[in-house]
C-alpha cells in the first residue's frame, strides 16, 4: 500500500519501489481493495524480494516493520534509512487494511516529505 500511496501523491517528485524481506506470493487482496475503494492505483503492484532493488540508485530506505528492520539487507552504496512501524493487517478483514492505507497516508507521507525535503 505504501507503494501505492507514495506513488500517487509524490510521484511527481520521487519514485517509490516496495520490497520486502519475505515478501508473499501476491499482494494482499485486503490491501488492493483497500487501494481501490479509495481511489489509488493498483496496477503493477506485485510482491519484490528486496534483493530485486539491491542495485538501484536509491535515496532512502523504510522500513515499515520490524522484522524487515532487523532483517535488512546493506546496500552497495550508503543510503540513508528510516524506521516508521506499522501494523501487518494480513490475514485480518478489509477493516484492519483501511486503517493501515490511512495510516500510512497520515504518517508515511509526511515523513518521507520531511527527510526529502519536498
């Protein structure tokens, strides 16, 4: 969702990619309908090993949760990083995944603007 969200508000100025330690084998159903009802887009959202964006030329890291803070990979170049924590909703109904896309749109957001300085 994070993807998404940082997509479609900052895509103008910035190019979010998500990854994930252990990513799963799709993107959570909740998480696209949570995407969907609120008009974000979905498409070409997909599951990425971080190991798949290892190489990119990367301005900053987050991580979202605490297993992947622990668990992230060191980039080939310094690359500044951020932990903001959020609830894993997976698993749990559409509900949880709503308040997780607000959640991410009011803290994420700001934060990620913060440390760019955009």
């Amino acid at each position: 969702m994070a993807e998404s969200i940082i997509n479609h508000y900052l895509g103008d100025k910035i190019q979010a990619v998500s990854a994930g330690t252990c990513p799963q084998s799709k993107v959570a159903d909740g998480a696209i309908e949570a995407l969907i009802l609120a008009d974000l887009p979905t498409d070409g959202l997909y599951p990425k090993d971080v190991d798949a964006v290892l190489n990119e030329s990367i301005d900053l890291v987050v991580t979202v949760c605490d297993n992947a803070k622990e668990a992230c990979p060191i980039f080939p170049r310094p690359t500044p990083s951020i932990h903001l924590p959020f609830h894993d909703p997976h698993g749990e109904p559409l509900e949880s995944f709503i308040k997780v896309r607000e959640d991410i749109r009011s803290r994420l957001l700001p934060a990620v603007c913060e440390f760019l300085g955009i």
